[in-house]
C-alpha cells in the first residue's frame, strides 16, 4: 500500500514587533484559521509518522500567548489614554495661575524676581544671565544667603535686554573653585497643560515647556 507523505507541521514564525499593534483586528481570524489548518494537517499527516498531541499543544498555546499579549497592550494602551486624560482635566486648574520652576523667564521689559539657592558652604555667589540661545549676556554677584533677587533686565550701557527667554543660574564659589552651576527657579505663568509622549507638560508663558514633576510652588497670578 502506497502512503503519500506529509511535512511534519513547523513551528509558527515569531510575530515581528513591528506588527504587533497591526494584529489587534486580525488576531481572531487568524486564530480560527490556524484552527482550521490544524485540523486539516491532522486528517492528512502521516499515520506511521503522526505528529506528536504534545507538538499541536505547545502550538497552540503559543499561539494564545500571542494573542492574550496583544489583548493586554491594548487595555494598557487604554488605561494609560485614561490615566492621561484624567491629569490633564485634574491639572486644568493651574492653567492662569504661576508656577515656580527651573524654567526660562518671558522678558517683556519688566523686571523679573529670580530665587537663588547658593550652596551653604560659598563665600559668594553671582548670577548668570542667559539669552534664548544660551549666550551669557550679563553677569553680576548676589549674596550667598537665599532669597529673592530681583532683574532689572538693563545692559551694561544703560538700555534693556531685548524681548524674549531668559535663563537663570547661580554659581557658588569658594575662593577661586567653582562649587555649584545650577539653573535658578523663578515663577511662570502656565498657559497650556499638555500630553506629550505619554507624560503631562506645562507650556509657561513664553512658549517654554516643563514637566509636572519639576514645579515646586504653585501661586495664584501676582498684580
């Protein structure tokens, strides 16, 4: 008696993870098929060489794992949108109101109030003031203990700053060694709460962007 033969069934291919968010409206479908072509391959396969119950198992179950992982990044997927829009509806009350970062300062020819924190351990300390291209434009000494220092927002010759985004940092020195260089908070107003990337921002008044977790004051806006 003649007996035609048949490949043994091969292990299913990987699922790129580049379509795996593609998989999500196909993966039903694609089961029952998968299903069906079992079924097919077991009336066919050969029967002095049949194919291992233990191998359709493993296949099988292979197959659901791929399918219960796409179903769970969906729901993450949803919890994260929901999360994300219940911060931003949460936070839409800071929209107006000023908050205190290190952040760039809007310069529209008013003097800005800036809150220095020297290292406790310096002799001195001094403020450096930068443009939006992170160019010093003007540098001058602050005392080392921390409080608010107000810039006038004039050069050297006498005339304002032009218009725009300033940084702030304070360099704590002892003698000639420089301690610490860091970015000064000051007060912005918030005008837009925003998702970006799975995370909440704020944009200040300016257009410059902080993350939530950088603020640390928040006050209604000043007169």
């Amino acid at each position: 008696m003649e007996v035609s033969q048949t490949n043994r069934l091969a292990s299913p291919p990987p699922v790129p993870a580049a379509q795996a968010a593609d998989a999500k409206g196909e993966i039903s479908s694609d089961f029952e098929t998968f299903l069906r072509m079992l079924t097919v391959q077991m009336q066919n396969q050969d029967p002095l060489n049949p194919v291992e119950s233990s191998d359709f198992a493993v296949q099988l179950a292979t197959f659901s794992g791929v399918e219960q992982a796409v179903l769970t990044n969906d729901l993450l997927k949803q919890m994260t949108a929901q999360v994300n829009g219940s911060s931003l509806a949460d936070m839409a009350n800071w929209v107006g109101k000023e908050a205190r970062a290190p952040a760039a300062a809007n310069f529209i020819g008013d003097p800005i109030t800036i809150t220095p924190n020297p290292q406790s351990n310096a002799d001195r300390a001094e403020i450096i003031v930068r443009n939006a291209s992170g160019v010093e434009v003007e540098r001058f000494p602050v005392p080392v203990a921390a409080g608010p220092v107000t810039w006038d927002g004039l050069a050297d010759s006498g005339f304002p700053h032009p218009l725009g985004l300033y940084t702030f940092e304070v360099a704590s020195m002892s003698g000639e060694e420089l301690l610490d260089q860091s970015q000064v908070e000051i007060y912005s107003t918030v005008t837009e709460v925003r998702s970006q990337g799975g995370q909440t921002v704020l944009i200040l008044e300016g257009g410059s962007e902080i993350g939530t977790d950088q603020v640390t004051a928040l006050r209604a806006p000043t007169a």
